[in-house]
C-alpha cells in the first residue's frame, strides 16, 4: 500500500491524545480527545493524493467504526 510513499520523519503528536489498541487485529487509534493520555509517537509519511483512495479503503473510512482522516500537529523527534 505505501509504495510510492515517503518516510519522512519518526514524530510525536504536539497534544496529548488517547491511544487505544483494541478489537479482533489490535488496531492502534487515537481518540479525538485533546490534552488527555500522552503525546503518541509514530511515522510521518508523505503520501501522493492518488494513494488516499485505497488507503482509505484499507482504514475502511466508510464505515461508520472506520478511522477517520484529520490533521493534528506533530514534531519530528528531536525538535522541541
């Protein structure tokens, strides 16, 4: 699914956030609660707009459980 994709920086959300793992795969998601839990670490990718269709297939975005895209602020590790 990511080929095409670049890594562009291990991160850590600005704001806290809720980070759940659960459900029959442990699907890791945050809850959209800021300044509650911690700031959660992940990977900042750069993804090409012709990949967001099966990407959003893939996270099952029209699902009413599925995951849900928003922009949040991160920082690459390493900054302030």
């Amino acid at each position: 699914y990511m080929t095409g994709a670049r890594l562009v920086a291990e991160a850590r959300t600005v704001d806290a956030y809720p980070l759940v793992v659960g459900g029959t795969w442990f699907t890791p998601y945050l809850i959209p609660e800021k300044g509650s839990g911690h700031r959660v670490k992940g990977e900042l990718w750069e993804v090409p707009e012709a990949m967001m269709p099966a990407l959003d297939e893939l996270e099952s975005v029209h699902l009413p459980n599925g995951y849900r895209r928003a922009l949040i602020p991160v920082l690459a590790d390493g900054a302030s």
